[in-house]
C-alpha cells in the first residue's frame, strides 16, 4: 500500500513521540534524584530545581531540560545542585540509569511500524538521549529491527533543534529531505525537521500543547497512531 503523499521515509522522536513521556520518564527522574540525594547529602529539593521538576505533583515541568535537552544538558543542570561531582561520571550514570527504565509506548509499536514499512516507508529514530540509551529502549519494546536508522545526540551527527542529525537519516536511507518526514512532541524535533527542509508532525503525548507544536508543524496529532490517515491525505 503506497500513500498518496510524496513521501519516502519517516523519522521520529523517541521519548513523548513513540514512547509517552510522562509514564516512562518522571518515576525515573524522581528515583534518580532520590539516589544523587542519598549519595551526595543534597535535598532532593534543590535537586527538583535543579532540573525543573515538580516533586508536589512528581511531574517534570515544560522548561525542564529533561524533556529535549540532549543526555549532556540534563547531567550539567542536575550537576548545579552538588558541588563538586564529576559531570562525565554523573552523564554515564543517566545513561546506564536510564536504560532498562519501564517504557510506555504512545501506540502499540510493532504493527504501527509494519504498517508503515508495508507502504514502502524507511524509519529512523533520532533522540537527544544517547544512542545507547535508544537501542536498548527499542530493543526492549521489540522493535529495533524495525528501523533502518537509529541516532543519538552522540553518534556523531549533532543534536536537536540542528538539522544535521536528520539529513543524516535521509542520506543513510536514500531519499531526498523533501520526502522526509520528522515526528515529535517538542518544538526542537519540528524546528529540527523544518530546518532540514522536512515535513514535520507535532504529536500531543509528551509536554508541549498544541499551540507550542503549531507554528512549527505542518498537523498536529493526537499521537503516531493517526499517521497512517494523514499520509493517506
């Protein structure tokens, strides 16, 4: 089945696009937070801060650097709250920390993705988490194979908002940009994929309200499910 749209690939977000963002992500910041204060003697409180999180409402706030920073970003803002760690020693711990943590996919994944690759479509993933972080989430839910292209902030093409990370997708799988899409939850995936010379989707299971995604997106969805009709125009 083709779509009748002209395109050729899609390229998604991992966390808040095909993962919801606040059932996979905000119990484990909360238990990160609680092992860096029993570890360092830091008020979880200033740690909370720190990373712009609500610890009344265990909820990670709309700013926090939690939500599209890359691994990096999020280590040196939680790193302002203890004085003295080694950031290269606390980054490594977010990684490893982060990779067997429970996921929730927005969409049963495997027969939304064999859908899309029955159409004929290339799949990539980029995320401003590691890559290995990302392997082992994909991994986890069944759907690496899934893929013909997985990034991360590290793997060598920079990070989001910058395009470079999803020309790389298109140039890994043979299509030009123009027949490419980028599906996110956050304005740094769209702005990413504008830039790129893409079509984006704004998608509503991480923290961004539609009104953020709009400017940037060429539809906003209720999640990655409703692809399927769009590309059917």
């Amino acid at each position: 089945m083709k779509s009748t749209r002209d395109i050729g690939g899609i390229v998604f977000d991992k966390d808040g696009t095909l993962f919801d963002f606040h059932t996979t992500w905000a119990s484990w910041a909360m238990r990160l937070m609680q092992s860096l204060s029993d570890a360092h003697g830091v008020p979880i409180q200033h740690l909370a801060d720190a990373a712009d999180f609500d610890l009344g409402s265990e909820r990670i706030n709309p700013t926090s650097a939690l939500i599209a920073a890359t691994n990096r970003e999020c280590a040196e803002a939680l790193a302002t709250a203890i004085p003295g760690i080694d950031i290269d020693v606390l980054e490594h711990e977010m990684m490893i920390s982060s990779a067997d943590v429970p996921l929730a996919p927005s969409v049963p994944l495997e027969p939304f993705l064999n859908g899309l690759r029955s159409r004929g479509l290339r799949l990539g993933v980029m995320t401003n988490d590691t890559e290995y972080g990302a392997r082992a989430h994909l991994s986890s839910a069944g759907v690496l194979e899934r893929f013909d292209f997985v990034a991360g902030f590290d793997s060598g093409h920079g990070a989001k908002p910058a395009p470079g990370p999803l020309l790389a997708f298109a140039h890994a799988v043979g299509i030009a940009p123009e027949t490419a899409v980028m599906v996110g939850d956050s304005t740094h995936d769209l702005i990413a994929g504008r830039r790129a010379g893409m079509h984006t989707i704004g998608v509503l299971t991480g923290i961004a309200e539609r009104e953020d995604l709009l400017p940037h997106a060429d539809v906003v969805l209720p999640d990655i499910g409703h692809i399927p009709a769009w590309l059917d125009g």
